[in-house]
C-alpha cells in the first residue's frame, strides 16, 4: 500500500492511503450494481468524496483515474518551427556564435531570447558545432 504526504490546513502535513486498483475496480463494480456512495465508502474504507470522485471519473472518462495531462510546467519559448529555422540557419553558417543565433531568431521569428536559453535549446538538441563543421566538410 502506498502512501502520500498532503499539506492540510489544520495539520502542515498528513499522511494518507492510495486506493490500490483492486479497491478502485470494487468500488467500480459497486457503482455499477447500483449502490450508493455512502454504502461503499465504509466498505472499502475510504472517504465518501473519494468514491464520489471516482463515479465522476468513470462518467467523464470510463476509467476510475483521471488521465494525466501531458503539458505540464511553463510554455517553451521556442517552437518547433523555430527550432527547424534555427537548424537550417546552423547548417549554413555552422560557426554563428550565441549573439549571432539570437539575431536571427529575433529578425526571422519575432522573438526575444536570451544567450542561455539558446545555448540550453542546442544542448536539449544534442547540436554541437564541432558536428556541424565536421558535416559541413564532408
């Protein structure tokens, strides 16, 4: 049984018990056999909110869980387009420094950035100019 630390106004912090899957499908059939939460919330044990959260997600999305969002955190600065723009721009002229990258995104593309954001994006990218040089000469 796993278990995870929640941050209560009362109490700073309480430890509380995840539903395993097993719990999770007989409060699913539960549901579906037509009893109510307030029968299965002793039952299981669980809060009645929790089973409560549970019929919401089998109605929205026919799974006990709500899926994970994918996107989480701040947007990217740079786009994909961006990105292939600046890799087109790197193949041509492979021994742009920083400034140089940071020009042409802002005269191409609109968009301000700074020298470490373009320095993590060709590291993100794996790019390196001794590669691009040593491709250009091939």
């Amino acid at each position: 049984m796993r278990y995870i630390t929640v941050k209560t106004a009362k109490k700073p912090y309480k430890t509380r018990k995840l539903l395993t899957e097993t719990q999770r499908e007989f409060i699913r059939t539960s549901l579906e056999a037509g009893l109510l939460p307030e029968k299965i919330a002793p039952t299981v044990p669980c809060a009645y909110i929790t089973v409560r959260r549970i019929q919401r997600n089998i109605c929205l999305f026919g799974k006990t869980t709500a899926p994970r969002s994918l996107k989480q955190g701040r947007p990217r600065t740079l786009n994909d387009e961006m990105l292939d723009g600046l890799r087109s721009f790197l193949e041509e002229k492979p021994t742009a420094c920083l400034v140089e990258m940071r020009s042409f995104l802002y005269n191409e593309y609109n968009v301000r950035v700074c020298n470490s954001t373009v320095s993590r994006v060709l590291s993100e990218q794996k790019w390196a100019k001794k590669k691009l040089i040593w491709a250009r000469n091939k």
